[in-house]
C-alpha cells in the first residue's frame, strides 16, 4: 500500500508540473511583451482574436524557440525606395548585400541570376535561405493589407515543418517504427505545398498591379510529375516576384536591370507561357535558336500533334471545374 500510495503522488506531481509548465506556455504566447519584435507591430493586431488564423500560429509557433541572436539577424529590415521611376543610374546593391540581406519591406530584388550564383556552390543551401526571405516579405505585406490574414505561413512556418518532417524519417528509422524513412515525406509534401501557394501569391500580385493581364505562373506545373515544368515554373518565379520588388522600389519597366541567365533563356522572361509552346516555338528555349523559326501545329509528328491535342483538351475541362 505504501508503495501504491508512492506512485499515487508521484503521478500527481508529474500532472502538477505538466499543467504548469502548459499554463506557463498558453500566458507567454497570449501576451502582446512575447511578440518579437519583427513583426511585433503587424502581429499584434490579432492578439485580441481568441482564434488566430493557423498561418500566423505556425510562424509564432516555429519562431518561438529560435534564439534572439539568430532572430536579430533575420528580423525584418524596413528599407527606403531605392530608385525613381526615371534614374537610370540608381547604385544597386552589390552581390554580397544581396546574398546576406535579410527579409526586407518592401521585398528586396534577388535577381534570377544572384540565386543561381549563390544556390548551386552550396548545394541549394542558400535557396533555403532564400525561400525564407521571401516568405518573411510576402508574410509581412499580406499581414499589412486590407484584411491582414497572410496566405503563406512565414520564414518560421514554412522551413519549420519542413526541416522537422525531414527528420521524422531517420528518427523512424533509427527508432525501427513501421515507414521508416517514409515518414520524411511530409516534410516533403509541405514544402510543395507551400510552393504551389508561393505561385499563387505572386500571381496574386500581378492580379493587383496589372490587372488587365494574364498572370505570368501557372501553378499546377509545380507539381514533381511535370518536370521540367516544375522547373520552368520556379525559376520564371523568381524572376518575377524579383521585378516585383524592382517596381515595388520605384523601378519603371524601363529601368528595370538586366539578368543575363533570363536573357539566354527568354521563356523565363515572356508574360506567359503556355507548355504547348514550348514544342512550336524553339526560339524560347535559348538564344541559340532565335533563327529558328516558329513551328506550325501540322509540321509536328502526327504523334505529338495527337499528344498536345489530348494535353490541351485535358488542360481545358481542368480549368472548367
């Protein structure tokens, strides 16, 4: 009985200490003294909501535990408009300021050909980094719109859940739990998904700025079974959201700076792309082909003519439903 009564209030301390520390937890994430001071002005305005919206929960959430010296380093810098619509003559920033920057608003222009430089000798290292920047930015304007509830989920909610779905395969794994390594495919799937909703933002806003036209991504070609659609699609982003942030600094289409692996390759650059073109027009490929010229439909094989007819067809009723 003695023993029995032992492991009575063992549990109950053990209770007693889990309620507190979740007490403790739930006041320190309630109170307005917990917001970093990143985004404390722009997070703040939902603090008197008893529900936030789960982007907002996930960024807090994975921000939370980051020490405040890596989070001085990344916090969200406000910056002045760098250029006019008609200096031609603006000082850029250099390659090094640009690699190292952190998240900026207005958003600060990565060229296609700054990620390029910096992602391939790190082994898409810095791309990581990259997409935390500008999912900071992109956070950061949607929380200061009209309705301030961001689409995306932040620098913090988007690596977060991908970094931890990464390593729950190697923890199952090591752990002998039934799906082992294939338990990292949520990191994985998250990461596409946060991709397809990047897409859809930028498009969103061309859809503000232009709203006469066609918006430049189509999103499902973000999807790995489309390669290299998928690829296409990624790099014509970021060649975008960056003359995006050019125009967003004062930039006019005139004055926008030239990015020599978009000029080499022009179906980065076209307003819109559709996949079919890419068998009839040559010239998009590279500068190489600019002699050669376009392809009519009928001067295909029979069999790729019966191929982009199914495609087209199939893109068609998609887009219907």
């Amino acid at each position: 009985m003695w023993l029995f009564s032992q492991e009575i209030q063992g549990t109950n301390a053990f209770t007693a200490v889990i309620t507190s520390k979740r007490n403790t937890f739930l006041k320190k994430i309630s109170s307005p003294s917990s917001i970093n001071p990143v985004q404390g002005p722009i997070t703040i305005l939902h603090m008197g909501s008893s529900k936030k919206p789960l982007t907002i929960t996930l960024n807090e959430f994975f921000q939370d535990p980051v020490p405040d010296t890596i989070l001085e380093k990344v916090q969200l810098q406000s910056t002045t408009i760098a250029a006019t619509t008609t200096d031609k003559d603006v000082d850029l920033p250099d390659l090094v300021t640009t690699i190292t920057s952190p998240p900026c608003l207005p958003g600060l222009p990565r060229p296609l050909w700054v990620v390029v430089l910096a992602s391939i000798p790190t082994g898409l290292v810095w791309y990581g980094y990259y997409k935390f920047c500008i999912e900071e930015e992109l956070y950061a304007m949607e929380m200061t719109s009209d309705n301030s509830v961001p689409r995306g989920f932040g620098g913090f909610g988007t690596l977060g859940p991908f970094t931890y779905g990464l390593l729950l395969g190697p923890i199952a794994e090591l752990l002998h739990i039934p799906g082992g390594m294939n338990w990292s495919t949520i990191g994985i799937v998250f990461i596409y998904y946060t991709q397809f909703l990047l897409y859809d933002r930028v498009n969103e806003l061309y859809k503000q700025e232009y709203p006469e036209k066609t918006p430049p991504l189509t999103v499902w070609w973000c999807w790995p079974i489309f390669f290299p659609l998928n690829l296409m699609v990624g790099l014509r982003q970021v060649h975008f959201l960056s003359n995006y942030y050019y125009r967003q600094r004062g930039f006019s289409e005139d004055t926008l700076p030239k990015d020599p692996v978009v000029d080499f390759f022009p179906f980065i650059s076209v307003e819109t792309l559709a996949w079919q073109e890419l068998f009839t027009k040559p010239r998009l490929w590279c500068r190489l082909f600019d002699s050669i010229d376009d392809l009519e439909m009928d001067e295909l094989p029979e069999f790729l003519q019966s191929f982009l007819k199914w495609g087209t067809d199939l893109e068609t009723n998609i887009q219907k439903k």
